[in-house]
C-alpha cells in the first residue's frame, strides 16, 4: 500500500518536472498559453517517442476539475444567477450549430473521405475528448483517428486565441490611449527596472510570485490569520469536492468542475467567506490539464499521421469548424454585445475545460463560457448515442 502510494507521488512529481520545463522552454520562446502548450509538446513527443513514461494519475483529473469549480463558483453573484436568463438564445445558437456540424458535416465527411460514417461523426463532434472516446470504443469508430481530429483542432484553438486575444486588447489600449501613453514615464521606468531582475519571458510569473510571496509573508505574520486563511480554504476545498462528488455520480459531463463550481457559487451567494486559488497556483493548474491530455499520444498517433491518410479530414475538419465557429462568434456578439475574445470561446472547438480554464487565464467571463460549453457536450451526449443506436439497428 505504502509502495503504491510512493509511486504515485513519485510518478506525479515526474510528469509535473516535465511539464515545468515544457512551460519554462515556451514561457522563453514567447509561444503561447506555455502551460499547457508546453507541457503537451514535451511529454507528447516523449510518448511518441516511446520513452517509458507513466500515464496521468487518476487523481489529477478530477484535482484539476474542482479546482477550476472553485476558481468559476467564486466569480458568481447574484447577479450573475439574474443573467442565467441571457444565454438561452445563445445556448440555443450553438446546439444548432453543433448539431449541425456533427450531423450534417459528419456525413458530408464520410462520403468524401475513407473515414467510416461513425469515426466521421465522433471526429466532427465538439464535445469532450473522454466522451468522444468512450463512445468510440462503444462502436467501430477508429479511436486513434478521433483522438488526432480532436487533439488538432484543440491545439489549433490554443494557438489562435491569444493571437486574438493580444488583437482585441491592442485595439482596445490604442482606442483609450491614442497617444500610446497609458502610463506616466516614472511609471514605466519603474516597470522595466522590475523586469531586468529576472529573464524577460519570466517577468509575469515573477510577478505573479512576488504577489505569492507578499501574501504568503502577511499570511503568516500572525496565528489568527494563519488560521483564518486555513479555515476559509478548507471550507472552500470541502465544498468543491462534496460538489464534485455529486455532480460526478449524478453522471453530468465534466461533473467535477460543475458540482465544484454550483456549490462553491451556492455558499458565496449565500454569504459563506470562500477563497479562490492563487494565479501563481493556476500555472500549476494549467500543467496539470496538459498531462491529462497527453496521455493520448502514442507512437501510433505519429504513425497515422505520417501515412498521409487523415489529411484530407483533418484540412476539411479545421477548416469547416473553425470557419462555422468564427460565424458563430460573430452572431453570438451580435445578439449578445459580448466581447470577440468571449464569443470566440464559447464557441470554439476545443475541450470544456480547457475554453474555460482559457477564459480565466485572460480574465473573460468562465461562467459564460462554461455554461454553453455544458450546453454543447450534454446535448452531444443525449443525440449522439441515439443515433448511433438508430445507425446500428
């Protein structure tokens, strides 16, 4: 038992050294979200290399979701309950389009490809990766196929949106500053003497850890805060795993995040004191989601690839979905005033928790976010599996 344990430990301390310095490679070459992107390049190219690495923890999922849970639970208001309201049309908006696509573009991609009609249709499907291979291995869809059409768009949509996101916010600065002067030359002064301390591509986490250690020390400059602090994140931790543990049992996709984030947005609105986990702690995070994505790569994965077989699915694929998924971005910030970046991610083509992990990173709306993305996944889960029991008699 004792053996076991070490080796889990010992495993998750590997996989996370991987992932650092992924991140640290990526925070350097200036590529964006590092964390993620990183860690999957590092540990990816291992796998496919067939280096003797051991696979995700079982723990590190549902960790990560419930974290996530309290970090979108925390951000909900009464208010926030008030707006519920506002996304039914653009839930309505993208179940169409998701229908749609996985349907109408499925089928559009089976007959012009080798692809069989079920591996077309789970390729197409913008739901979860977990979910789309489980449904996989329930028919005779090719799962490393679903996998790759999967992986490429996800990646494809990490690489995109701080593209985008860095777009909107210069047109942004440029609208409140014309004269490009947001800041006073002490000011700026200041901040660059700052980032010579540290390598410049280190300079945000610096900051983010100068702000980790400043709370830290005044943390525990006296007992009662200490204890304080202890007890409001205990309280928060437990609710968010009560939630998850729920949710999870009650079979809701991404179950940990979402029974995290209604108890969590329970007990804040209700006056509970909860505590939210710190940005420094969200790298971390955002690490550990990557590991857990990694586990899909395999000397196979390189294989299929290289044949030259999915080429043709994969360019249709991205080019389809994201082209419909930037229309529907635009619609949704026509009938909603939302902002591009948040449009982008409730409509992209990527996983729950990573477009909502995203949305937090550069401070957009997760509870939105999250909300369609539930939307899209649980309708995927009630009409596909019913068609495919049609399709197969």
């Amino acid at each position: 038992m004792l053996e076991s344990f070490m080796q889990i430990i010992l495993d998750t301390l590997l996989l996370f050294s991987i992932g650092v310095a992924g991140w640290l490679v990526f925070s350097f070459l200036k590529l964006p979200v590092p964390g993620i992107l990183g860690t999957m390049v590092f540990i990816g190219a291992l796998r496919i290399l067939e280096v003797d690495l051991p696979f995700a923890p079982g723990f590190i999922s549902p960790v990560v979701q419930i974290i996530l849970g309290i970090f979108i639970g925390s951000k909900i208001t009464r208010e926030t309950v008030k707006d519920l309201k506002s996304l039914f049309k653009p839930a309505v908006l993208i179940i169409l389009w998701t229908m749609g696509i996985v349907f109408i573009f499925g089928y559009s991609l089976h007959r012009v490809s080798e692809l069989d009609l079920f591996t077309a249709i789970l390729s197409s499907s913008m739901g979860g990766l977990p979910e789309m291979t489980i449904l996989s291995m329930e028919t005779s869809a090719d799962i490393t196929t679903v996998v790759i059409m999967h992986t490429v768009r996800m990646m494809l949509t990490m690489f995109l949106f701080p593209i985008i996101f860095k777009k909107f916010m210069s047109g942004q600065a440029a609208a409140l500053h014309p004269s490009g002067h947001s800041k006073s030359g002490k000011e700026s002064a200041g901040h660059k003497e700052r980032q010579r301390k540290v390598p410049q591509f280190l300079a945000f986490y610096y900051h983010d850890f100068q702000a980790f250690r400043k709370k830290l020390k005044n943390l525990f400059s006296s007992k009662e805060k200490l204890f304080s602090s202890f007890k409001i994140r205990g309280v928060s931790i437990a609710l968010a795993a009560l939630g998850g543990y729920v949710f999870y049992n009650l079979g809701v996709p991404a179950g940990g995040m979402v029974g995290a984030m209604v108890f969590i947005a329970a007990a804040s609105i209700y006056g509970v004191n909860i505590k939210a986990p710190s940005s420094f702690t969200f790298e971390f995070l955002l690490i550990g989601i990557a590991i857990t994505i990694s586990d899909n790569f395999s000397r196979e994965t390189l294989v299929m690839i290289t044949s030259g077989e999915l080429v043709l699915p994969v360019i249709l694929s991205t080019v389809v979905v994201f082209g419909t998924s930037l229309l529907v971005a635009l619609l949704l910030g026509k009938i909603t005033n939302w902002d591009f970046p948040t449009c982008f991610l409730a409509a992209a083509p990527a996983g729950f928790t990573v477009m909502t992990t995203l949305a937090i990173k550069y401070d957009k709306n997760p509870f939105i976010v999250s909300m369609l993305h539930l939307g899209r996944i649980m309708s995927i889960k009630l009409v596909v599996p019913f068609a495919f029991m049609i399709l197969m008699g």
